[in-house]
C-alpha cells in the first residue's frame, strides 16, 4: 500500500482533528460534509480558493 503526503489541514489552524477515528472539521466547511476529498488528496491544494470553502483557505498553525 502507498501513501501520499499528510493533508494539509493537518498543520492548518481552520482545521480541528476530531480524534482517533480520523474525522475533521474545518471552519472553511462547516455546512459540508467534512473536508472535501480533493483537498484531503491534495488533488487540490488549499492554499488556493476551492469551491464551497467560504472564502477561507489554509492558514498554518502558529507554533510556540
């Protein structure tokens, strides 16, 4: 089995992890269905706008 790099919402801080089952929520989409595949494959970077993210994009965890 391959894998791809990690989502980038796993270092966005609109992104919330909702615990061991994998599920997250994002404020980009909180009328969705969770995140969209495409985001979550990186078939679409959101860095850039997606349809339905509200205006809001990737915006990277501040670390201390």
């Amino acid at each position: 089995m391959t894998s791809g790099p990690a989502p980038l919402c796993f270092t966005c801080a609109r992104a919330q992890s909702l615990g061991e089952g994998g599920s997250w929520l994002c404020e980009a989409f909180p009328d969705h269905a969770g995140i969209p595949f495409e985001i979550l494959s990186w078939k679409h970077d959101h860095r850039q706008p997606f349809i339905g993210d509200n205006g809001l994009t990737y915006v990277e965890k501040e670390t201390s």
